[in-house]
C-alpha cells in the first residue's frame, strides 16, 4: 500500500514538472512571438515615418527648385529689358545726332549761298 502511496506521488510529482515545464516553453514561445510581432509593427512604423519625410523633403526640394528657376526666369528677362532699353535709347540718340548734323548741315548750305 505505501508502495502505491509512493508510486502515485512520485507519477503526480513528474507530471506536474512535466506541465510546468510545457507551460514555461509556451509562455516563451508567446513572448518571443509578440515581440517578433511589436518589433514589426514598429520597424514598418519606422519605415512608413522615413518614407514620408523623404516625400516631404523631396517636395520641398521641389518647390524650393521651382521658386529658383522662377527668379532666374525673371531675373534674366529683367536683365534682358535693361539691354534692349540701353541699346534701343543709344540707336535713337544716335539716329538723333545724325538727324542734328543733317539739318545742321542743311542750314549751313542755304546760309553759305549753295
């Protein structure tokens, strides 16, 4: 009787290390599966914050891009009117001048009795 006494506890005794170490891997499968899972989560959050900072920065870029090529744009026809006055005021004083010497001219003829 006490040898099945023995035997019944010795049975209980095994099998309650064999559930508790059973439980204890489970419990670490679990945990090495939600940490896996977080660890995703947050490099795909990581991931989709980059992404959106390098389309911020390339939009701004963009814009920035643009806003130059508009001044230069507009610099260069600034430029460009400045040329055309300068050269369009020096073609009349000189077609001035030389309309000056002509009449000039003319009067000195009628006057010198030509």
């Amino acid at each position: 009787m006490v040898l099945v006494l023995v035997v019944l506890v010795v049975l209980v005794v095994v099998l309650l290390v064999v559930l508790v170490v059973v439980l204890l891997v489970v419990l670490v499968v679990v945990l090495v599966v939600v940490l896996v899972v977080v660890l995703v989560v947050v490099l795909v959050v990581v991931l989709v914050v980059v992404l959106v900072m390098l389309l911020v920065m390339l939009i701004v870029v963009l814009v920035v891009l643009i806003v130059v090529l508009i001044v230069l744009i507009v610099l260069i026809l600034v430029v460009l009117l400045i040329v055309v006055r300068h050269l369009a005021s020096f073609r009349w004083c000189s077609t001035q001048e030389t309309t000056n010497y002509q009449v000039n001219w003319r009067i000195s003829k009628k006057t010198n009795g030509s």
